[in-house]
C-alpha cells in the first residue's frame, strides 16, 4: 500500500483519526486510565467500566479483558465483547531485561497467590502474566508492585513495550559488552512519557550485548545489537522494522554503528519516526514493519539522522555470529567464576507458590537475582560452583527445569484459549501433551529444536520462526454419523529460524492437522528428519 497521504501519518500533516483506536487515543492519552481505576473503578467495579477504557485504554497498564471459560474457539468471531469475556482481568507486569531482586520475585509470587489463583505465566517478553485478577484488587496490586520497584505501565496498548535484554546480561562469558545499564536509562527515561504514549501501534525493543542473541533482534521493532567496532570500541549495530504476525517480516540492518551513551537518543528517533511517519488508517498496517518496508533502510538511516538526531552516524560491523537455537539453560559459568542456572517453564505457565520458592533459593543459594528470558524461562544468577547442582536439583522439585530433554527446552506456547479473547485453540496444554509425548516416544533425540505452539495467527509466541510452528485454526472435521462439527487444529510452518540463515517457517498446502493429531504428527517428521538428515545437519535446513 503507498504511503503519505491517506495513511494518517502526522508528519504529513494527517492528525485527523481515521479509525476507533485512534480517536480513542486522541480523545484521551492511555496513561490517564490508572487514576480513574484508583479512583473510580475499584470501586464500581467491572460493571461499572467505561468500555472505552476497558477494552482499549486499560492495555496501557497491562489490563486486558480475560475469556470467559468454555468458549469454543469457533465462536470467537461472532460473539460480542461481553459475550466472550468474563469479568477478571489479564495483568501483565513488564520486566525490563527481565532482571528481578528475589525480593521483587518473592511480591510477584505473592500477588499471584493472593489475587491471581496462583496462575503466573513468565512471556516470551520476559513479562509475568497474572489472570484471575478483579479490578477491586489493581490498585493493591500496583501498590505492592510499585513497593519493590516494579510497574504495569505500558505493558500492553500502543506503547514502547517492555524492553527484552539478554538474562545473562552484565555476567555472560562471552557477550560482547553489557547492553544493561543503557537498557535501564532508555526504560527510565521514556518508559510512561507522554510524548511516545500515542504510536501507531506497539512498538517492541531488545537491547543486548548477548552472544546468543536470544532475543531475537530479527524480529523486534528496534534491536541494538553488541558489535566491536572498528576501532575496537563496544557499542550496538542498529536493526528496524521486525514483526511477525500476520505479515511476518524480518528487521533490517541499518549499517550504523550506535555508541553505548547514543543509545538513548537513537532509540528516541527511531521511535519518534514511528509515532510521526507510521501508519494510523488500518491497524493491520500500522507496524514500523510496514513503513521499512516502503522506505528501505536507506531513507530510514536518512531522516533518523537528519531529522531527529541531527548528526549522522558511522557505519558499523554486522554481529558476527548468531545461532538459530537460543537460550540459556542450565548451569553456566559467569566471567566472575560464579555460576548462573537457567531452567525451562511449563510452556510458559508457572505459578505464584514456585516463584516464591525460587525467590528464596535465589537468596539461600544464589546471589539474590533472578532474570526471565525470553525462552519463557528464568536464570537464578551469581551461584557459587558448589551450590549449582543444588540449585539445579531444587528447580526440578518445582517444575522448573535446567536439565530439560531437548523437547522441554524448546516448546513454547502463547496465552490460548484458556485466557485470551482472540484464540481459536488451547495452547499451554496442548504443547505440554505433545512434548511429554515425544520425550516418551523419543528419549533418544539429541538435536536441538523449536515447537512453537500459537492460538490464532497473531503469532504471540513466534510460530514462523519455529523449527515446527503450530498456528491454531478451527476446522470442520467429519463426525461419526457423517456430520460435520467444529475442532481445534492447526495449520503447521515447518523449518523457521532466526540467525545466520534466518527464514520464516514454510506452509505447506493442505497441512493442518487435528490439536488430537498434533503428537503423531511432530513425531513422524521428527522421525522423517533422524531417516534423512546429513551430518551435522539442522532441523529447519
Ligand atoms: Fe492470543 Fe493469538 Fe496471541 Fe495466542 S497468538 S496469545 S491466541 S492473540
């Protein structure tokens, strides 16, 4: 679709909203809502909600509406908003670089036990997900967040969402440099700030110094990306413009190399040309992905420098090295010698009373800090050498793995149908029944690989880049008196992957299978692959 006029760019002059979302957003900044929930609304109750604010602007501290249990996802489309929701809330608190104190992981575990049903889901953001929360109960739960330094602000909504860092950030081994301390004064210094609370869409970042690139720069809104210069000097090499969802698209480099103190400033630009030049007409079309896409890099480098930084930038080095499988589980040795212990979720879900433990270990065992990962994991860090095995031994107890099969640490799965208004499928469980299935049929696989297990296209948990992407769908299938009813499916990507040959997962015609179907069928072309494979070969290639 052409750019400029029409699309309601604002640099053009375009400040007239041409769709619900964005007369919302102008009638009322987003960052206004927590007053009227402090004031109002705790005591009202749901019923009493402005459904402006309920559905729209309570995203931008972290609140949506959750599904009402037992909603087939064939119904999904043609229920109304209050046929389909319940009246408890999805409370999502954002973690930048996922770095917690036990102390703040311990309130995390608390507020799930006490308000939450003792439901936590650690996101491939590197977020903590609450569902079950009453709005009597949000300003209780912010206060307690905000005792030990944490915040919902802009964990949702048209805003600079949480902001993903390497969990081995600042001890890795082996990182290029230590991408926290700008991660913590970009967050500071824009995270709430009224001038980038109206973009077009959401607007994702990563910054990290991480060799393994775990998280995942290809497919961010703005990535700073560890790179030696070439004289020598640490700093970021600067990606824009990655998405996936319906029209997935992987993030272009720049060429321009971005000095630690710059960092800031660079992110402000990039962000500013999305709030200013990004697409407000249809909101299928108004990621940064789009807007890159009709400028190319070039002119994007070009008006980033002129316009909002007003020097330009040098050229930089690409990464040098960036892996397809990415994470960090199990017990790693940190440059200090101490050691650092990542361990695998359940797809994600864990709960409040396995926070709180872990809380504690962090501090009996540990060093007292904690990351989440963007695997939907956690890493307890600064673990004396004759505590990790311990530590290791410990997290098993709670379903929390750092020796997991090579299934166990590669299955993710989004929110689903058990919480999430917009799925077609269940999720979490589902991708528990099939790794648990292919760990039973298959103890003996030893490569690594990614199953990625989605509710809808939305593709909250990234099934292009999966080596096996499961995208849930609904699907007539044939009953035995010869009708036909509704079933959860999926239709199945196969061989996605970021790094070196990054690739979005290809789809093949006619490829669904039944969510029944989904163990047989991972299992078949897993044993496909071990038949055919070349040495050394991957997965995805
Ligand atoms: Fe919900 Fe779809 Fe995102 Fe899953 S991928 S969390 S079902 S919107």
């Amino acid at each position: 679709m052409a750019a400029g006029k029409g699309q309601g760019q604002w640099a053009l002059g375009y400040r007239e909203p041409l769709n619900p979302n964005e007369r919302s957003k102008r009638d009322n900044d987003g960052l206004l809502v927590k007053q009227r929930i402090i004031d109002i609304y705790q005591h009202t109750g749901f019923d009493g909600i402005d459904p402006g604010d309920l559905r729209g602007r309570f995203r931008w501290f972290g609140l949506y509406t959750q599904r009402a249990q037992g909603i087939p996802g064939g119904r999904t489309a043609v229920l109304e908003p209050e046929e389909l929701e319940d009246k408890f809330f999805m409370l999502r608190v954002r973690i930048d670089g996922g770095e917690l104190t036990s102390e703040q992981l311990r309130v995390l575990g608390e507020i799930s036990t006490t308000y939450g049903r003792d439901v936590a889901d650690i996101t491939d953001r590197q977020n903590v997900q609450y569902h079950w929360i009453r709005i009597e109960d949000v300003p209780t739960i912010w206060g307690k967040l905000e005792a030990v330094g944490l915040d919902t602000t802009e964990a949702c909504g048209d805003t600079p969402r949480v902001m993903l860092s390497c969990p081995l950030e600042g001890v890795a081994a082996d990182s290029v440099l230590d991408g926290g301390p700008v991660l913590r004064e970009t967050a500071a210094k824009f995270v709430g700030d009224p001038a980038f609370s109206n973009l077009p869409r959401k607007f994702k970042t990563a910054i990290s110094g991480c060799s393994q690139h775990c998280v995942n720069h290809e497919i961010n809104d703005v990535s700073f990306v560890g790179v030696t210069g070439a004289d020598g000097t640490a700093g970021f090499d600067l990606w824009v413009g990655g998405g996936l969802s319906t029209n997935p698209m992987f993030a272009q480099r720049l060429g321009a190399f971005v000095r630690p103190d710059e960092v800031a400033d660079v992110w402000a630009g990039v962000c500013g040309i999305f709030r200013d030049y990004g697409y407000r007409r249809s909101r299928n079309h108004a990621r940064l992905k789009f807007l890159i896409a009709d400028w190319g890099p070039e002119k994007f480098r070009e008006v980033l420098e002129r316009e909002y930084l007003g020097h330009a930038l040098p050229d930089g080095p690409a990464p040098e090295k960036s892996p397809s499988h990415r994470d960090h589980i199990g017990i790693i040795e940190q440059r200090d010698g101490q050691y650092a212990v990542g361990a695998t979720t359940a797809s994600g879900r864990t709960s409040g009373t396995a926070l709180s433990r872990v809380a504690k270990l962090a501090e009996s065992l540990g060093g007292g800090r904690i990351r989440t990962t963007a695997q939907q994991g956690l890493v307890i860090l600064d673990v004396p050498a004759e505590n990790a095995e311990a530590v290791a031994d410990e997290l098993e107890t709670l379903g929390l793995s750092a020796r997991p099969t090579k299934f166990h640490r590669g299955t993710i799965a989004c929110t689903g149908i058990e919480f999430c208004k917009l799925a077609l499928v269940e999720t979490k469980g589902r991708a528990e029944i099939i790794r648990k299935e292919l760990e039973q049929r298959m103890p003996d696989f030893d490569t690594p690989i990614t199953i990625n297990v989605n509710g809808c296209p939305n593709s909250c948990a990234r099934f292009q880049t999966a080596d096996i992407g499961f995208k849930g769908i609904v699907q007539k299938v044939k009953q035995d008196d010869g009708s036909f009813a509704d079933a959860e499916a999926f239709q199945v990507h196969l061989g996605g992957q970021l790094g070196a040959e990054a690739a979005f997962g290809r789809k093949f015609r006619g490829l669904k299978v039944t969510a029944a179907e989904a163990p047989d069928y991972a299992e078949r072309i897993l044993n496909g692959y071990l038949d055919r494979r070349a040495e050394g070969e991957s997965f995805a290639t």
